[in-house]
C-alpha cells in the first residue's frame, strides 16, 4: 500500500496485498487521513469483483458521511453493476473531478 498527498485528498495505491488486507490497513490507519478525501487506486490488481468494491461500503459510508469524498478508481469492472452509495470511476483523474464537483457541492449545501 503506496500512499501519496496532493493537498487535501490522500490516494492510496493498492499493489499486492487482497482487498481485504487493504481495507482493514486502511482502517487502522483511518485517523491520518479522515478529514482529507480518499482516493484508493486499485488499478493495478487485474482481477477485480463487485464484491472486491463492496468491500469498501462501509468505509466509504462512514468517510462521505463526515462531508469528505471517498473515491474507488479501477477501470476493471463494470460500472453498471456498481450500486450508487459507493463511488468507481475508471480514472484516476476522474476521481479528482468526482471530488472537485462534490466540494463544489458541499459549498452551495446540497
């Protein structure tokens, strides 16, 4: 697990360990990154399941819940499949733009 600063948004890399290692890796260290969005990167494992994303759900719902983006980024899996409460996008720029119009968002109280 790689894990970079760019200002207020944290992006963690995935490399080797399961999907379940990184979540609970991502927990125990919650506290350093809670009042910055996330941004978790786990576009190097190739193979990647809806279950794998749901594995995330709680985490992300707690973190968007404190008014900050969590963001999945793997190109994958199929967006379709993936339910609203947890956001995916194929790129890691286009987590930065999910973030940007969700800061936006959170400004003008939506």
């Amino acid at each position: 697990m790689i894990i970079d600063q760019d200002g207020n948004i944290s992006i963690i890399t995935q490399e080797k360990a399961t999907i379940v290692e990184l979540v609970k890796k991502i927990q125990s260290l919650y506290p350093k990154f809670r009042n910055n969005n996330i941004i978790v990167s786990l576009s190097t494992l190739n193979n990647l399941g809806l279950q794998d994303v749901l594995e995330f759900l709680e985490l992300s719902n707690t973190h968007r819940a404190t008014k900050h983006s969590f963001v999945i980024v793997t190109d994958k899996i199929n967006l379709d499949v993936v339910p609203d409460e947890i956001v995916v996008v194929p790129t890691v720029q286009e987590a930065y733009d999910i973030i940007e119009m969700e800061e936006m968002e959170r400004d003008l109280d939506f």
